[in-house]
C-alpha cells in the first residue's frame, strides 16, 4: 500500500485542521494532542466540511448539523451524523504527513 503526501506538519494544528481532496475522497487532517488523525471531511447526514467544524479536545461538530465525532476513532458520538466516519492511517515523514488510502 502506498503513501500518498497531502500537506506539511505546519499546516495542521489543533484549532485549524487541514481538508485535501485525494483521488475521489475528501479527507479531513486533524492534530489531537501532537498526534495526527485522518477521518472523512464530509458529514455522512448531509454535505458539509467537518474541517470547518468546531473541533474541542478529540471531538470535531459538525457545522450545520451538530454531529459530533471522536476525531482519533471516527465514532459518532451524538446527532444526527448517522453511522461512525472511515478513518485513515497517517504518519510523519519529515515534514511531510502522508495518508495511506487502501
């Protein structure tokens, strides 16, 4: 399985996650106490970005529908989000986070 570069380390802090578009998928990068955590970026209820949630601790809301998600596990934790979120393996190379997709 490959490795795929989305964005820099410095792109991704704990109050401003980062949202790529890889191949057909559209992934959010978020920072949990100096860890990084890859979830899908869209709420599973309806279309909006949780990168543009309210994210608190290990938790990101969605913006218009109030869905919260653990961010480390993708597991709906309350509101309409309807199931838990894919997540992805990520890792640190350099400077460089890198997501493997398969």
């Amino acid at each position: 399985m490959n490795w795929v570069s989305v964005c820099k380390v410095g792109q991704v802090s704990e109050d401003s996650p980062f949202s790529v578009k890889v191949e057909d998928k559209e992934l959010g990068v978020f920072k949990v106490e100096e860890n990084f955590f890859a979830i899908e970026d869209i709420c599973p209820h309806a279309y909006a970005l949780l990168t543009q949630g309210f994210v608190e601790g290990r938790t990101v809301e969605c913006p218009l529908h109030e869905a919260i998600f653990d961010i480390p596990t993708g597991k709906l934790e309350s509101g309409p989000g309807c199931r838990n979120l894919n997540t992805y393996a990520v890792r640190v190379d350099g400077d460089d986070i890198q997501l493997q997709l398969a």
